[in-house]
C-alpha cells in the first residue's frame, strides 16, 4: 500500500521539473480555471464556466 501512495508522488515532483505548458497553453489553462470557479458560483456549473473562457481565450489568440 505504501508503494501505491509513493509512485504518483514521485511522478508528481518529476513533472514539477519539467516545462509541459507553452505560455499560450498556461494562458488557456488559468482562463479556463478560473472559469471554473466563476460557473461555479454564477451557474452551478464548472465545466460551462471553464468552455466559456477556454474558448475565448482560444479565438482571442487566433486574431491578429
């Protein structure tokens, strides 16, 4: 059992060293959470929250 809980850990800090996001992509990721948070309390609904402002931070990025 403890082998379980040490294995996602030790992926967790080798992630943590490694640059997965391009700034556009931690652009969309922050957008699209504090989406979430902001369907959340309005809507009752993260995922429309985060679809919402994940999608207009993609168009925003495509115009010039």
């Amino acid at each position: 059992m403890k082998k379980l809980l040490l294995v996602p850990f030790i992926v967790l800090l080798a992630g943590c060293q490694t640059a997965y996001l391009t700034p556009e992509g931690q652009r969309l990721a922050g957008n699209a959470a504090f989406g979430c948070v902001f369907g959340q309390v309005l809507f009752d609904d993260c995922a429309a929250g985060a679809a919402v402002t994940g999608a207009a931070t993609v168009i925003d990025q495509q115009t010039p």
